[in-house]
C-alpha cells in the first residue's frame, strides 16, 4: 500500500509540474516564443540573452513578462524542463545518473542532483530505486512472507 501511494505521489508531482510548464493560451504571444525557443532548446548551454534575441525583446522585458506569465523564472523554467526530461530518462536502468544530467544539458552532476532533489524532493539514485521494479520484493520472496 505504501508503494502505491508513492508511486501516486511521484505521478502527482509529474502532472504538477507539467501544469506548471504547460503552455497557457492566454499567455502572451512573446512568452509562448520563449517557451517553444527554451524546450527546443533545453539542452543546450542557452541564457536569458539568447532567449530575448530568439524573441526580439530586450532581456528586461522578457524577464519580466517570463516571471508574470509562467510564476517562475527563466532559470526555473529551464530546469523543470531538464528535470522532467532527466525523470523520464532515469527510468532507463542502463544509463547512469551521471550520463542522465550531461546529456539534459547539466554542467556538473553535484548542480544536478542539487537542482533534482529541490524540485522533485528525493535524489535521482532513490528516484530511480522507487519507479524501478526491481526495487519492489520478487514474487517469490512476497510467497515466502505470506505463508
């Protein structure tokens, strides 16, 4: 039962954080550019001047509209964005924490799991440890119990 409800607690915040990156139609249409420049261009070593340029507006302005628009930063934006991708990718048993944050586009791994552990509130080791199955006790072990 536990599990169950940490596996609950993990899709949970999956679809919140989606909510909170997803594209608002009432947002402005400068604020939709800079969402579509940033997820394309997620993984690479992009910044707010790169953003402004892609949307032809000072970086003022853009922070400015960013932040009232979406409630988080570029920054912020940017980072969900790689940790989303990282969550999906760590799911994948034959790649490394390590190979999983270069290749979303983080700097170093200790930045990584910093940034990982504020968004998703765990580790990307203990993240992976509870979606993997082979984290959950083997049929026969739960048999052995039960008798």
């Amino acid at each position: 039962m536990v599990h169950l409800l940490q596996i609950f607690a993990e899709q949970l915040s999956f679809y919140a954080n989606q909510i909170v990156i997803r594209l608002d139609e009432r947002e402005p249409y400068r604020v939709r550019l800079a969402r579509t420049f940033i997820s394309n261009h997620r993984t690479d070593d992009i910044d707010l001047a790169d953003v402004a340029r892609a949307t032809h507006v000072s970086t003022f302005y853009l922070c400015k509209i960013f932040k009232k628009a979406t409630g988080l930063t570029f920054v912020e934006y940017r980072n969900r964005l790689r940790v989303e991708s990282a969550k999906k990718m760590l799911l994948n048993p034959n790649l490394t924490v390590s190979e999983v944050a270069y290749s979303v586009g983080f700097q170093s791994l200790t930045q990584f799991n910093r940034l990982f552990r504020r968004v998703v509130g765990m580790a990307p080791t203990r993240f992976r440890c509870h979606l993997a199955p082979e984290s959950a006790p083997s049929r026969p072990e739960r048999i052995a119990v039960l008798n």
